[in-house]
C-alpha cells in the first residue's frame, strides 16, 4: 500500500503544478465507504493530519456520506462547494476544516465513493 501511496501522491503533485497556475490551492484523492472510514492521498498534509479516531468516522457518518449518496441520487458527479451556496450541516462542518470552498469529481459504487 505504501508503494501505491507514492505513486498517487507523485501523480497529484504533478496535477497541482499545472492546476496552481489556476489558482488551485490543493487536490487529493480519497474513498469513502458508508459509514464514514475513508483513505486518502492529499497533497496538503496538514488536513489529512487530523486523527481518523472513531468520533471522526461518526462525524464522516452523519454528514459526509448523507450528502454524498444525495448526490448519487440526483447522478451528480461533480460538486462545488462554497460560503455563498445554501447553508448546510456540511458546508459548516467543511468550513471548521477551511475547507468551504471546495470542487470535487465523484465517482459511486454501492459500497463506496471515490472522490478527486
């Protein structure tokens, strides 16, 4: 896995050099699954620092996922996220990680979510 790790991580430093001139502040790539464990490659270390204990999966569980499957729902498979959209749960939970303004391509299975 720490092989594979590398190489993901390689890959989106290679995509943030080009995106950087759009101002794209930082990418990575994760999957969810339904009840809220995830993985992830960031190219920004310090969001992905923050402890994965069980109260950060029940915090995943009960916003995250919730707003994922809405969107599978609806066959979304790009989202934009920011301050000026209608308030949510999510979004005020995004900001606490100053994540608010955000964009995302998702791709879903019935067991999990891949998001870029």
């Amino acid at each position: 896995m720490n092989q594979l790790t590398s190489i993901l991580k390689k890959t989106l430093f290679a995509e943030l050099k080009i995106l950087k001139a759009y101002g794209v502040d930082q990418i990575g790539y994760r999957y969810y699954l339904k009840d809220g464990r995830s993985f992830g490659i960031p190219t920004s270390v310090l969001w992905d620092g923050r402890n994965k204990d069980n109260s950060f999966n029940k915090t995943m569980e009960c916003f995250l996922s919730p707003e994922l499957l809405k969107l599978k729902m609806h066959n979304h498979h790009y989202v934009s996220r920011s301050d000026d959209h209608q308030h949510s749960e999510y979004i005020e939970y995004l900001n606490k990680m100053q994540m608010g303004n955000s964009v995302g391509f998702y791709q879903f299975t019935n067991t999990r979510i891949d998001s870029l």
